[in-house]
C-alpha cells in the first residue's frame, strides 16, 4: 500500500470509501453506502491517506489557510483538526511529509529537500537532497532518448510537485507534470523528464516489479526506478474533426481517464471510448498485460458508462471488489465473487441496480438507443421522438453535457413527458440537475400541466431563508410559463422575501395582487451576419472595402449556426447573462423595465471586448437602459 494518488481511499474495517468530488474541492465520506460527511480540501492540492484511514487535507477554514486530518475510522460528524503543514501524510499515519526550495517560476537551481516532521511533537527531519539540474530526457510512448532529442527548455522546472511514498515507509517517488524523481531514503535513483504532457498526473506505485506506471492522453508508459522506459501503449481514436496549428485533426490518442492499478493480479484502467469536447464521452474499464501493459480487451461484468468529465479512478477494494470512481456519480462496484453488496443513493453494485431514475417510456416515440446512451447526432437533425429520447437521457444520467442546455433552448417541450418524475426529486436529484446548466435548467418545465405545477408548490417549504431544494423548485415553478405557474407563484412572492428575489431575477414582476408578470416576450428572434454576396441588396458603406462588408439578418433562434455565421444579438427571449442577473427598475415609476433583447459587441468588430449589452425599457415612460457586462 502506498500514500494513494487515486484521490479515493477504503478504510475497510469501517466499510468507508473516501473521494475527492467536485473537481477535487470536496473529499465526501461514504459510510456503509450513505454520505456521512464533506470535508473542503483546495482543488490543486493533493489530497493523502495513512494506511489506518487519516486523511490529510489543505483547505481555507475560519478565514485562513490550514492543514488538517480528518480519520475516516473514526465517529462522524468530525471537526478538522488542525496539524503540521506538508503536501502528503506518510503511511504510517505519524509524520508529514514535505518538499522544500521548490522554484514554479524558473528553472530548478537549488537542490529540494525532502522532509518528514512528526505530528505529534514536531520535529522535523531531512530525508533527502535532491539535486534536479542533471535530468536526462526520455521518451515515454517509444520517442527517441536524450541522445537524439533536444533538451526542454523547463526541464529543470518541477511544476505542482506531487509525492506518493510506498508501504514500506522508504521508497518514494515525485512527480511533475513533465518530471519524475525517484529515491529510496536518503539515496535519489533517477532523475528524469519528458516532452509529453500528462496532466492531470495520474500514477501508480509498482513496488513489486520497481517501476512506476503513468497513465494519461499519450496512453499507458510504465517507467522503472531506475528512469528506464521499460514498456507502453497508446492507441487512436476518432474524432469531431477541429483545427489544430492549421491542420485538420481528425483522430486522437485514446486517453487513460483513470491511474491504472492491480486487482486480482490483473491490471486494469478506465479509458475514454470517444473523443467528443464539451460532451459526455464513452467510457470503459479494460484490462491490460501486467508486464508488457498491451490492451487485453475489456472487463467482464463492468458496464460501458457516458460519463460528463474525463477523470475517475479504480479502487480495488479489500474483499476483492473493484470499484470505479467517477466524480460526483454514484460509485459503480462490480462485487467479488460470493460477495453480497447492497446498491444505495451512493454506490451501484453490478447484480442490485437501482431502479432509473426516469422510467423508460413505453411509446412508440421512444428511441431505446438514444434513450440509454444519448447520440451525438445535431440536435437540428433529430426527429422530436429523438430529442424527447435525449431528454430521458439527461434526466436519467444527470451529468454535464452541453447539449442538454442546447436541447433546453432549441426544444424545451421534448421534457414534458417526464414532468411528473421531476416533481418528486429531493434535494440530491435537483442539485445534480441544476448543476447541469445553472442558467438554464428551470426551463425544462416549459408548458408544464396545472397539476405538475401544484405538485412542484406544495413541496416548497416557504420560510426566509429558503433551504436548497426549494430554492431549485421556485426555478422549476418559474419555467413553467403558464397563467396557473404566474398566479403560484404571485402568492408566494407576497409572503417569502427571498422568493420574490427569485422571481426578479427571472424578470417576474410582483404586483400587490394577482399573478407574477412576465417582463420578457417567451420566443426570442437573433440577429446574424455573413460575408455578402455580390448581388446582396444591401450596399453598406463606401468606407467598407467589399472583402470584408457584411450583411445583418434577423432570424428565428437556432441552436447551431454554421461557421463562419456570428450570433451578434438576440431579440427578445430570457437575457444569457454574464455574471449576476442585473434587473433595471424604471427611474421614474420604479416598475421592473422590460427585457428587449442584448447584443455581443466583440461579434460585432474585432477591436471591441469581449462584451455582452442588455437592453431595457420602461413601456410606460418611454425610458431605456443599459446593463454592461463582461467576462
């Protein structure tokens, strides 16, 4: 066992898994398969676990920075408990260990030092100096070595230092994005650097054959003690075709989502089946040679999963089950044999599956396909069948795509058939939810029936501060867009501050009495350009030269425009806002203005920021305004 560079740790006596969740900000506690606790730790420090299950994290608590141990064998709830300052716990649970005279801004002059101090009295001792100015460059993926390949211009830069220690308390190894160290004690063994960017660093300790294994995009490289490239693999995949330094790409390298690790004397890794940017990609665990690290094919009894971020980790757990660990998702656990595992709101068990969260529909609308693992088909090219399909696939999955906002924009109605799921979802389905598209998930109750509508209200539990889960449902309430939604939503306005501050952001206005008052038209119309054609109607002007005149259009909202169209405004519809919603009052009445529409400035010209104007006006008194804002 080593200090883990999984980021997830077993602390088996306790039946508690540990893992870091919302890219790294968070290690959540899971005990017996529920949540026991949260705990912040700074999502560019690495987080460490002792063999006995302490958990040493980074965090800013009570307005300053601290280290602190939480022990995961222990009773929760738990305060963290201040402790040493270091980067990692040693495995034995009583020292921390640090690296000392690390420069991130220039190249590495001074030796590092490697320290352990003691969490009880204090004491620090030096383990090691580390000279890092004579590196030799080597080529993980079957390049060519320092002989024939020019020097780094960083390779002496040891950027974000990590450090993993073995079991054994003596061998250890520290990793930079383009460095690796390795020692035993107070000896270094090598020293050595690469061209090859593996970001994040994901690695594992190989005690038993002296070697460490880097996964990442280039692939699987396994890289002895001694800095010899003993063996790799990589493999290509298609992809979107994009632009790259001119050039169309067109296939990339299969990246290794997750650090590859022993289980069952097999050797195993999560890769990304797609190369899909800004979507939820295929993934799959897969096994490989433990010696020659050759893709063997994939592992039986473990599902291919869609999942929304490219980084997860495997976990072999101590009865011999593996455990795939993606962020935020609930933890997928294929049981050892003669094993019994129950599947709960946090971990699902191969063989106890929980029932989906969206039944699958029985209509003849119902793409099965789509259903299950979503398409990456255009969304302007699908049937309204397939994208009622796609929305049963987002609200089942519930994880980050970005044609889930897409779908909300270009056919909100596709969710109504699943309206009636959505009303019972407590606070752990809604948070996902809104964590999806935070500007724009509320949206997906467009239309929705009178009955939906009143399932949603009675839910809310209407008090000022308003808790998290109802905070989302008067979201929820606002997307419906019906006279029964406004007149709901009117009375709970008048008797909750923070319901009414809600709706005012929405753009609802609250009047003393009756129904909320929608002060934006619901259909927005966008204003494009292109390059004219010569027999355009439109002239422009003489100052214009004709290669670079351009012809403006109002035009029904879509969700894909082709290259090189701009959306340069948008009339009517709800406001994209930049930052907080800004909502003008009419100076003179003090009545909530009326959204007219916005425009991107730096669409318009080159020479202008990267800008978005809002446009207001009070109907009344015929005044306008304007909110600015930018990124």
């Amino acid at each position: 066992m080593s200090t883990n560079p999984l980021y997830c740790f077993e602390q088996a006596m306790s039946n508690t898994i540990a893992r870091m969740i919302s890219a790294n900000s968070y290690v959540q506690v899971i005990r017996d398969g529920k949540e026991t606790g949260r705990f912040p730790n700074h999502m560019n420090t690495q987080a460490s676990f002792s063999k006995d299950g302490k958990a040493y994290l980074f965090s800013y608590i009570n307005y300053r920075n601290m280290n602190y141990i939480i022990d995961l064998a222990g009773e929760f709830p738990q305060e963290p408990a201040e402790t040493v300052k270091g980067l990692i716990i040693h495995p034995d649970g009583r020292h921390i260990i640090n690296i000392e005279n690390v420069n991130n801004d220039s190249n590495q002059t001074e030796p590092l030092i490697l320290t352990s101090t003691h969490i009880e009295s204090g004491k620090k001792q030096t383990i090691c100096r580390i000279d890092t100015t004579c590196s030799e460059m080597i080529g993980l993926s079957g390049g060519e070595s320092s002989d024939n390949v020019s020097r780094s211009l960083d390779e002496d830069k040891l950027i974000k230092p990590e450090i993993i220690f073995a079991g054994d308390g003596e061998t250890w190894v520290i990793m930079g994005h383009y460095r690796l160290i390795t020692g035993k004690g107070d000896t270094v063994q090598c020293s050595v650097h690469w061209k090859e960017f593996f970001y994040p660093l994901k690695y594992t300790l190989d005690t038993e054959r002296e070697r460490i294994l880097l996964s990442g995009k280039p692939g699987i490289s396994a890289v002895s003690f001694n800095g010899k490239v003993e063996h790799y693999w990589h493999a290509e995949i298609p992809c979107e075709p994009y632009q790259e330094y001119g050039r169309e790409v067109t296939k990339n390298k299969v990246p290794v989502a997750s650090p590859a690790v022993y289980w069952n004397n097999r050797l195993v890794a999560v890769l990304q089946l797609e190369a899909n940017y800004g979507k939820p990609n295929l993934f799959q665990v897969s096994e490989f040679d433990r010696d020659t690290l050759q893709y063997t094919g994939p592992v039986e009894g473990m599902p291919l999963k869609k999942l929304s971020e490219d980084q997860c980790a495997l976990l072999p757990l101590a009865d011999g089950s593996l455990a795939w660990i993606p962020y935020d998702q609930p933890i997928i656990i294929l049981p050892a044999r003669d094993t019994e595992r129950k599947s709960s709101d946090q971990i699902i068990c191969i063989g106890d599956e929980p029932p989906p969260r969206i039944p699958v529909p029985d209509k003849e609308w119902y793409n099965r396909e789509i259903g299950l693992l979503g398409t990456d088909k255009k969304l302007d090219d699908l049937s309204p069948g397939e994208r009622k399909s796609l929305a049963r696939f987002f609200l089942n999955e519930l994880s980050k795509d970005n044609n889930f906002q897409k779908l909300i924009q270009l056919d909100p109605l596709a969710f109504k058939p699943f309206h009636e799921q959505i009303v019972t979802w407590e606070l752990k389905e809604l948070g996902l939810l809104e964590n999806m598209a935070f500007r724009d998930y509320w949206k997906i109750m467009n239309h929705a029936d009178d009955g939906v509508v009143d399932g949603i209200a009675g839910a809310v539990k209407v008090k000022d501060p308003l808790e998290k889960a109802d905070n989302i449902r008067v979201h929820l309430l606002a997307g419906c867009n019906t006279g029964h939604s406004l007149e709901v939503l009117g009375e709970l306005s008048r008797s909750c501050k923070e319901i009414k501050r809600i709706c005012q952001d929405l753009l609802l206005f609250i009047p003393r009495a009756g129904p909320a008052e929608q002060r934006f038209l619901e259909d927005p119309y966008e204003s494009s350009y292109g390059k004219r054609k010569q027999d355009d109607k439109c002239p422009g002007s003489e100052a214009e030269d004709f290669e670079v005149k351009f012809l403006m259009r109002l035009e029904p909202y879509r969700v894909e425009r082709p290259y090189p169209q701009k959306r340069v405004g948008r009339i009517g519809g709800y406001p994209d806002w930049w930052q907080h919603p800004e909502v003008p009052a009419c100076p003179d009445c003090g009545r909530m203005m009326f959204y007219i529409g916005e425009v991107f400035s730096s669409h318009m010209r080159d020479d202008m920021i990267d800008a978005a104007i809002f446009g207001f006006h009070c109907e009344k008194c015929g005044i306008g305004a304007q909110i600015l804002q930018i990124t």
